[in-house]
C-alpha cells in the first residue's frame, strides 16, 4: 500500500495506490479490492501473450464488481524495453486499438525497469478519471465567467474583464461565493483509491 498527496497544477490529490503484484490468494479479497477502488492500472508483460488474457479477465471482473463498464482503468503493456530483442508476443497497434477503442480504456507501454512512460500511466489514469489537472485558458475563462460579478454587473452577466497588463483579482462577491462553494463541500476533496 502507498500513499501519496500530489498537487496537479492546483489541483490537490489524494492517491491510496494498492500494488496487488498479480497474485491473491483470497476471492473475496480480490473482490473487496476491486469494489473499493475508484480507479485502475491494468498491467500485463509484452512477451507474455497469457498475461494480457489475464488482464481482460481482471476488467471483465473489475466491469461485474463494480456493476458499471464506466471505471477508469489504464491498460499498460510492462517491459516494452525487451521489443527490440524480439521477445515481444503482443502487438502494439493490435493492442492499443483494442484497448482503446473496444474498450475505452486508456492504454501505455511503459518500462518499469528502465523508468520508460511510467508518469504517462498515472497521467492517463487521471484523464480517463477526468481530473482536470491542466485547465486550458478558454475553460479557467469560463469558470471565471461563471462567478458572480457583484456591483459590476448582474449575477450571471459576463464581467468585464481586466486591462491585459493588470492580473485577475476576484472582487468580494466572488470571494463570497468561492467561500459558500467551499463549506458545501468541506468534507470533500479530490481523492481516489487505486489498485
């Protein structure tokens, strides 16, 4: 079990990342594991075409567990520094079609052992949790939009925006209303466990 407390360009993260390494002895165990997990990284090992049959069986259990097909989980095709030697059992492009497209899963071919793609897994695990950890101008304009303006217009008005040379400064009914968002949701915060 890990734990890790991350802030994503604002965005502030709780990770509880349970690395079950493949092997439960335990049904229900498995079973617990998948019901209380909000997110997964499936992995399997390129030259081995047996563990990515276990990988479709683990989705398939996680899709019965959950009672949804709408659960982030991440594909990753492990030891893709082994391609070159020619061990490798499972396509690429066979692969990230099925993953991706069948499934609607994300999909990464990484390399543990020589640290290849490895914060690409946790970046795509965030996509298909749709964290929004990288807001784009047009999106942090609309949320600003969406404040309420106070004295300079009325509630729901675009307000005006700032001279180009002057920096956003919220006015108090937007702090006032930033204020009553964050006691509604006090006890919340962004936080998922992983398996």
């Amino acid at each position: 079990m890990h734990h890790g407390d991350f802030n994503v360009s604002g965005v502030r993260l709780t990770l509880d990342i349970l690395d079950t390494s493949g092997s439960y002895e335990f049904p229900a165990m498995r079973a617990l594991s998948m019901q209380s997990a909000d997110a997964f990284i499936l992995v399997y090992d390129i030259t081995d075409a047996n563990s990515f049959t276990e990988v479709r069986a683990l989705r398939d259990q996680i899709h019965e567990t959950k009672q949804s097909t709408a659960v982030p989980i991440v594909v990753v095709g492990n030891k893709v520094d082994l391609a070159e030697t020619g061990a490798r059992q499972i396509e690429f492009h066979t692969t990230e079609s099925v993953v991706t497209v069948d499934w609607e899963n994300g999909f990464v071919e990484a390399s543990a052992k020589d640290n290849i793609n490895v914060s690409q897994i946790f970046k795509e695990l965030l996509v298909q949790a749709k964290v929004k950890y990288n807001l784009s101008p047009a999106l942090r304009r609309r949320r600003r939009q969406s404040l309420p303006t106070g004295p300079q217009g009325a509630p729901g008005s675009s307000p005006t925006p700032p001279a180009p040379s002057q920096p956003h400064v919220p006015s108090p009914a937007q702090l006032a209303h930033l204020q009553q968002i964050r006691e509604r949701h006090n006890s919340k915060r962004n936080s998922c466990v992983i398996s």
